[in-house]
C-alpha cells in the first residue's frame, strides 16, 4: 500500500519516518530467521520453559529506568517532542 505521508505516527508516540519503519521491519525479520536458524541446529537438550523466558523479560522491564523505555514519558518523546 502506497502511503502519500511519508511519516506515520503512532499514537502517543513519535512519528517515524516510513523507511525508518520499514528498515525496522526488515531487521526483525532477519532476527527472526537467525533465531529461527540457531533453534533448529539444536539438539533440544536445552530448552527454556516460556514460563522462565517472560518472568526473566518481567524482571528486566522492571529493572530497567522509565529513562530507557520507548514510552510516551521516555525515549524519543521525551527527547526529541518536536517528532
């Protein structure tokens, strides 16, 4: 789909350009394969219950100073509001 705006904004946010957008979304599909590639060489001998994964992302998050996060009261928003 063709976008005549060359921003899109989300709300609440910061508006990104649409190849920054775009750049975004292709380097997380090239993680994704990497991953994607490292998980199916193993020999399942060392698996991590999901369980475990998202209380280890929990306690991250909780860590980590409001500073730091892509919220509308840190990150770009914060530092650069004529976005």
């Amino acid at each position: 789909m063709l976008d005549p705006d060359p921003r899109i904004l989300l709300p609440g946010r910061v508006a990104t350009k649409r190849h920054d957008r775009d750049a975004s979304i292709l380097l997380g599909a090239i993680e994704a394969v990497a991953a994607a590639s490292l998980a199916l060489r193993g020999d399942g001998s060392r698996l991590i219950p999901l369980g475990n994964r998202v209380e280890a992302m929990r306690q991250t998050g909780e860590a980590m100073s409001g500073r730091f996060k892509e919220t509308s009261l840190g990150g770009l928003v914060v530092n650069l509001p004529e976005c």
